[in-house]
C-alpha cells in the first residue's frame, strides 16, 4: 500500500473536521497545497491503470465523497477522475471515467496527512495453474 506523507500548514481544529464539507475543503487545500503533493496523488491513481496500454494519464482528480473518525483521527476519501489515454498509431484519444477509496490519517503531532493509496491488484496467469 503505498503511503503519501503531506505536511499540514494550518491544522485546524480536528473536531472541525468531522463536518464534511469542511472536510471535504480541507482535504482539497491539502492535497492541491504544493505541486509535488498533487502530483503524488495523480501518480499513485495512475498506477491503476498502467497495464491497459495506451499511455494513461491523470491530470487531475475530484474528492467525491470523504469521511473522518474522530475518535481513530482515521477516514476514507473517494476520488473521482479521468483517465486519458493515447494510442498515437491510431490517433485515438479516449477517456476513462475512474474512482478509487482510500484510507487517510491524520497526525496532529507531527501536523501530517497520511494517505494509504490502495494498491493495484493485478493478476498474472502464471498464478493461476
């Protein structure tokens, strides 16, 4: 499970949190906070889609939906993006409609955001005899 650390400028009142909306913004301020957090977060989406050709890309996402436990300082995040894909022999562009959970945590201490990015299942036939 890959894991993306991100420093929090302005931790807010964690209880604060729990209200979606402000969740919500505050996740986006966080993630979108440097270029180098957000190209983190569009790499380690565009891992889902690697092995189905094409060249993919992921130039940005959405936050569909989150949630936040107060009590663990532990929460979900659904992203919500687009794929682009190139296959220049063809001169086909198609785009993909995607959207992956992950976990996050929050470290008030360390005043940090630790987001656990699912890992990519793939199979391979090898496996299966």
């Amino acid at each position: 499970m890959p894991l993306i650390t991100l420093g929090i400028q302005n931790l807010p009142d964690v209880q604060s949190l729990i209200d979606n909306s402000s969740l919500k913004d505050f996740l986006e301020e966080t993630l979108r906070s440097d270029k180098s957090s957000f190209d983190e977060v569009c790499a380690a989406l565009l891992q889902f889609h690697q092995d189905e050709g094409g060249s993919p890309q992921v130039p940005d996402f959405e936050i569909a939906y989150c949630e936040y436990d107060g009590t663990t300082h532990t929460g979900k995040i659904r992203f919500e993006y687009d794929v682009f894909f190139t296959f220049g022999c063809a001169d086909i562009y198609p785009t993909q409609k995607s959207t992956e959970t992950s976990k996050f945590s929050i470290d008030e201490s360390n005043s940090k955001l630790l987001l656990y990015v699912t890992d990519h299942i793939s199979r391979d036939t090898l496996d299966e005899f």
